[in-house]
C-alpha cells in the first residue's frame, strides 16, 4: 500500500502539467506493458525508492474552466479527508488570487502536511515575486517551474519524507474492498455482508475512527474488509460525484489484496466501472467482478449471463481471466458464492509455484513454441522462476530479453494461466538476461 498525494488548487495554475511530469515515465512503461487507457488524473510517482500515488484532483472537477467555489471546496474537503499530504498549487504569474485565500482558508485547518507550491516560477524575476505568497499564512513554499520541471526535486525531497510508510501487515487474513460507481448496491452488499449493527456504531457521532480495516469473521470465513467509512458520509455528499467515488475506490484499492467490483446489471460496465477495475489491476490487486441486482433483470433466458459474461470480457482485454458472477443484494443470491471466490482469488494471489515444477512445465512450452526471431536475431529462453513478490510475477531468462515482443510475453502469461489458476490476478512477465 503507498501513500496518496492529493495535488489542489484553482483552474490553470498548472496542476496537470506537474502531475504529468511526475507520472510520465513510470505510466508510459505501464502503457507499454499493457497496453491499456488511462485515467489521466491518477497514477503511481515515486522519488528516492518510496513511491506513492498522485491524484491531479482538479481533473474532476467539471467544468474547470469557469468553476465554481463549491467545486473547488469539495475537491479541497475530498483531499483532506483522503489524502496521507496536500500539494496546494498557486501560480507565479497571476500572483495571489481570491479563489487561493479560499482554498488556503481551508487548508490551514487542516492536521496533514500541505505543501504550498508557487508554480511557473520559470525564472529568478519570478523567484522574487514569490514572497507574496506568505500572506496565505501556510507558510514556507516551494518553488517550482512544471514546464522546465527546476524546485520539483527539492519538493518530492520533502514530500516523500512526511509520507507514512506501508503499514506491515497484521496478519495473513485476507483484505477485501467493495468498490464500484454508485448505487451499485456497494452499502446494500456489505450490510448484507456483515449485519445491520455495523450502521448503529457508524451512525452515533463521534464514535467512529476513520476506521478502514474492520475484521469480520462470517460464513465460515474469516476476512478484513476494506471501507473507507464513506457509508456515514454518503448521507452527507448527496451528489454522484464520480470524483469522491474514484477517490473512495482509490483508498480502499491501495489496502486491500482483493476487490470486489460491484456494478449495477441495469446499467451494464460502462467506462466508470472499467476504470475502476484497471485501477485494480494496474495496482496488481485481485479482482472479483460481481453483477448486482440481477433480479432485476426481466430477460433471463439462458443465453444472457454468457452474452453479458463476452460484453464484460471484451472490455477488460487482455485481462480476461477475471471470475464474474451475477448477485442479487437484494434477494442474498449467491453472495456467499461472492466471498467463497474472493477467497479463492486472494488464494491465487499469493500462491508459490515451485521453480522445478515451472521449469518442467513451461520449458517443453516454449521449446516447441519458442520466441520467433526479431531482427534476425534468436531468443533462447533457458529457464524460469516465480519471484519471491507478494503478488505473482515471473521472470524467463534469456540471451536477449530485449528481443522479446508483447505477444510473445502474453503467449507465456496465456500458458500460466492455462497451466496454473490465477484467476482474477494481474500476472506479470519479466523477460531477463542470462
Ligand atoms: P490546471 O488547470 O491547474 O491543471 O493547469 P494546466 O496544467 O492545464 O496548466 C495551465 C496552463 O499553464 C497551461 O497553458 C500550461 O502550459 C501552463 N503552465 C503549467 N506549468 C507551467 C510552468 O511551470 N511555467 C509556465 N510558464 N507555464 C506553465
Ligand atoms: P451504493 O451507493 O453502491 O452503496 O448503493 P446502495 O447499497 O445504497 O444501493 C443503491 C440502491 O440499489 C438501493 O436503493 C438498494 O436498495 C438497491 N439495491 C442494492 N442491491 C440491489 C439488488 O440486488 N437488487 C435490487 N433490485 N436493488 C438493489
């Protein structure tokens, strides 16, 4: 689990420029790996060997262009509450602004590092004018140019330092998080989960902890299930904001091991949910996809679970080994059979295959389909291993891994999976030198 880093501020001051900065080149290998869309305002950073993820939380706010005080509050109000550090962004050029001393007004309530950062101070004239920032009584600042990237080091310098280290883990219980777009039914299914009593505790102000990692112990299973207390607040924040939904998901994706994806059966898997589940898998968590209020659903004749099961797998390529079930909250149809696959997926997820077994098994694979020449150049693959992650990766060792292409590299994943249940796990190839 890494920490989030939520980046605030008004309109044009450069939020996205630095949030594109700092991901670019980490995203781009994940692009390349696998070769799918994505969101363009959140994704992993690191500096100095801790990494964290970013959320650029302006991008959700609607219409940026001519927005308004009550977005830029909530957006403020979102970050607080569910960021581990604040970048709080102003401009160099426009110098300090009404909308800042809001935004500042806020902030300076708030217990949780803010790091004031003046942007487009691309040369020392701006250095100087800087100063007027300190009337936002946060005071030190940074800073820093997005565009020529100068100050950005001496802030993630600071930064990474505030940031809490992963927690470790307390036991080896399996961690589980309800996540989905909503009125999916998220509430509905971990009531249904764990008993009405849970709404009693959250309901009485001032007894809760912003507690995300509760222990349950039902249906013959024991689990931790991930939430982020936003049950309470869902009588608060009435709009279907999908900003406080992805930041929602994006904290209980960082903590558990598996998600279960709710959506809504009448409204099908749209590009919300899709992205959901590629924050899921690019965290490299497990997945369970689960199909709610499918009592709703008139039209059931034999072929429609498999016609919506192909819908669901043509938009999660190539990550199609995912299990998908069709629930009802509602009726308590097959939710046991919910947990009993989320056990079985966190199962997978840490499963071991011992080196000689995978050798025997994928070595006669590759022999008689072995990578096909590139560049006149061929690749002999000698031998392979699971790495010793908490999640499964495997590294094929090679004279020239760099020879390797993507289809060859998904061929291999194919035969795991086709050898090996990893079912609703993001697997990883590493092709290596030997
Ligand atoms: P956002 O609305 O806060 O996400 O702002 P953007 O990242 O879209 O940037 C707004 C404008 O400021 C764009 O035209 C950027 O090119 C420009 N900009 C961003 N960072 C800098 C900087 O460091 N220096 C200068 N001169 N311009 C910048
Ligand atoms: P959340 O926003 O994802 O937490 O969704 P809720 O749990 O609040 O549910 C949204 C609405 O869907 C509520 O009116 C629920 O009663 C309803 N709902 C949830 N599950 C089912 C289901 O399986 N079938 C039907 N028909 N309605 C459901």
């Amino acid at each position: 689990m890494s920490a989030i880093v939520a980046i605030v501020g008004r309109p044009n001051v450069g939020k996205s420029t630095f949030f594109n900065r700092l991901i670019q080149r980490r995203e781009a290998i994940v692009d390349a790996v696998s070769g799918v869309t994505r969101d363009r305002h959140y994704g992993k950073s690191d500096w100095n060997g801790k990494e964290f993820s970013l959320i650029d939380t302006g991008g959700y706010v609607l219409g940026s262009e001519d927005v308004f005080e009550k977005e830029i509050d909530k957006q403020v109000e979102l970050a607080i509450e569910e960021a581990d550090a604040i970048i709080f962004m102003v401009d160099a050029e426009t110098g300090v602004t009404g909308m800042d001393e809001d935004v500042a007004k806020l902030l300076r309530r708030v217990n949780k590092p803010v790091f004031l950062t003046v942007n487009k101070v691309d040369n020392p004239k701006r250095a100087a004018d800087a100063v007027e920032f300190y009337a936002l009584g946060l005071g030190e600042y940074y800073n820093i140019s997005s565009i020529n990237g100068s100050g950005t080091g001496e802030l993630l310098d600071e930064l990474v330092k505030v940031l809490p280290e992963g927690e470790p883990e307390v036991d080896e219980l399996p961690r589980f998080a309800v996540v989905g777009r909503p009125n999916a039914g998220k509430s509905s299914f971990i009531n249904a989960l764990i008993g009405e009593e849970r709404y009693i505790v959250t309901d009485v102000a001032g007894t809760t902890r912003d507690s995300i990692d509760t222990k349950y112990d039902r249906f013959g299973f024991e689990f931790h299930l991930i939430d982020t207390a936003g049950i309470r607040r869902k009588a608060k924040v009435k709009e279907d904001l999908e900003f406080y939904s992805v930041m929602r998901s994006v904290r209980a994706i960082e903590h558990c091991d598996v998600c279960l994806l709710l959506l809504d059966a009448t409204r099908g898997f749209d590009g919300q949910v899709e992205n959901i589940f590629w924050l899921a898998s690019r965290n490299n968590k497990g997945i369970v996809i689960l199909v709610n209020k499918w009592d709703l659903v008139e039209d059931k004749e034999t072929n429609t679970i498999k016609h919506y099961t192909q819908r669901i797998k043509q938009a999660i390529e190539p990550f199609t080994d995912v299990p998908i079930l069709f629930i009802s909250v509602l009726t308590k149809q097959r939710i046991f059979k919910a947990i009993e696959t989320a056990v079985e997926v966190y199962k997978n997820r840490s499963k071991k295959i011992v080196t000689r077994r995978f050798n025997d098994i994928m070595l006669p694979i590759i022999e008689s389909n072995p990578p096909p020449a590139y560049k006149g150049k061929y690749v002999k693959i000698k031998f392979c291993t699971q790495l010793p992650t908490p999640y499964p990766q495997f590294a094929f060792f090679c004279n020239l891994p760099q020879y390797v292409r993507e289809p060859y590299k998904r061929f291999l994943e194919n035969k795991v999976r086709e050898n090996f249940d990893f079912s609703g796990v993001p697997i990883t190839i590493f092709m290596r030198k030997k």
